[in-house]
C-alpha cells in the first residue's frame, strides 16, 4: 500500500487546557487540538494515532501522552465523520467541531496519556454515519524512543550530524527542523539512527530559533466489520532548543 506523507508544522504538546474560569465568566474554553505529523494512508476507513513525546529540560526527561483519531467518509481524509464516544487507554477523547478525536495536556494532567507499551482503543460507533463499534487493544509497546540532545547549534558553513540512537521496532523515520525561514524534511527507513544535515540545506532555514523533530512511527491495520482502520503509534524526540545561524 502506497504511503503519502502530509506533513503539518508539530506545534509542540505543552498546551494546557485553561481549566480555570475568568472572573465573572462561567464558560471554560474548550482544548484545541494539537497539530500533529503522521503518515496519511491511501484506502483506509480512518487513523488512530497515539503519540509519545519526549523532551529535555535542564537534563530532566518529559514524557508527554497525546492522541489523534479521525474516521472517514468514503475513505476521504477530508470528510470525517461522527463515531460515537471515543476513548484511550480508558480516557475519554475530546471531540473537535470538525469530528477529529484527540487528547492534550490539561492542568490536572500535565503528562497527558500516561501511555507505557499498551494502547487501548475503544469507540462506541454510529450507525447513522457508519462507523463501527471499534476495540483494539495493542501491547507491542511503542517504537523507540528518539534520544535528541537538548541545545542543537547548526551554523550554515558546515553540515550537521543529528544523532537520535535509535528508530528500532518502527517502520520508518521523519525528521523535520523548522527554521524562521523554511521547514527541512526527510523520511528514513528504521535503520538509521543518525543523518547529516546538508550546510546548503541549512542555509535555507534562516537564522534564528528553531526546533527538531525525530518521529518514530510504526502502523497495524486492522478490519473492523466492513472497514478498515490504521492504528499508528509514534516516539517522537523534540527540542525547540535549536539556533540556527
């Protein structure tokens, strides 16, 4: 089966959902969904994304849980329909206006999913948009964790080698570093675990602050009644610590 990568800008998962009412304001802003990087696959009835990202701050790793369901009309990723309550690893995902399921950060939470190698996916399905009653329970646990260092220094006069260790158990990488003034991308097969950064490459980011992202993915297709959903888990590494000069 074919793969099509659309890539959108990772912002970064330390959105908190403000919990806390303004003074004489009794409605609490809904979260925003996070803008997330995955693998769009052709002929599928929808995704099921769990996310795990790690991060360091003065040394100290962080693990943040996040997740991304969408399911599709006619198996077009453009019109998503509505698939009932929908839960991960027993938590209930919010549901956007434009049905995408998912879960952030929240002041109570600020870890999101505490996911370790089991993901469990429920939904309760519509039978007026078609959607099935879906359980997918997966204890395969998460691809490997990208180990990213926290400061990254890239000077346009010289290539540089980004390192992660590792990419096992995933089926491929995406590397993405966002600069002010362009985006650089590249996709890898699980083998690598390192990649040198082009200095002509770099140059066309723009000097400034930046961020990278390694993202670890693997895919597990499976047929529920007469449709056909990917569930996709992701280790991703990031650090918005970047300078680019």
């Amino acid at each position: 089966m074919k793969k099509i990568f659309i890539t959108s800008f990772f912002v970064f998962l330390l959105i908190f959902l403000n919990n806390c009412k303004d003074k004489g304001d009794d409605i609490v802003e809904p979260p925003v969904p996070p803008v997330v990087t995955f693998p769009v696959i052709n002929a599928v009835d929808g995704i099921l994304t769990a996310i795990r990202t790690t991060t360091l701050n003065n040394t100290v790793e962080t693990n943040i849980g996040t997740c991304y369901a969408a399911f599709y009309k006619n198996q077009n990723s453009a019109m998503k329909l509505d698939a009932g309550n929908v839960t991960i690893n027993a938590k209930t995902c919010y549901k956007a206006d434009n049905s995408i399921y998912f879960m952030v950060p929240t002041a109570s939470e600020p870890n999101g999913i505490p996911f370790s190698n089991q993901v469990f996916w429920q939904a309760t399905g519509n039978t007026s948009t078609g959607v099935p009653t879906i359980y997918n329970k997966d204890d395969s646990g998460f691809p490997a964790t990208p180990s990213l260092p926290e400061f990254v220094n890239m000077l346009s006069d010289y290539d540089y080698l980004l390192t992660w260790s590792s990419s096992s158990q995933s089926d491929s990488v995406i590397i993405i570093i966002k600069g002010p003034s362009a985006t650089y991308k590249k996709t890898l097969a699980s083998s690598y675990k390192q990649l040198s950064i082009p200095k002509t490459e770099i140059a066309k980011l723009g000097v400034g602050k930046g961020s990278v992202q390694v993202i670890n993915y693997k895919i597990n297709y499976s047929a529920v009644s007469s449709k056909n959903y990917a569930f996709i888990k992701q280790s991703i590494g990031y650090t918005d610590k970047v300078t680019i000069q």
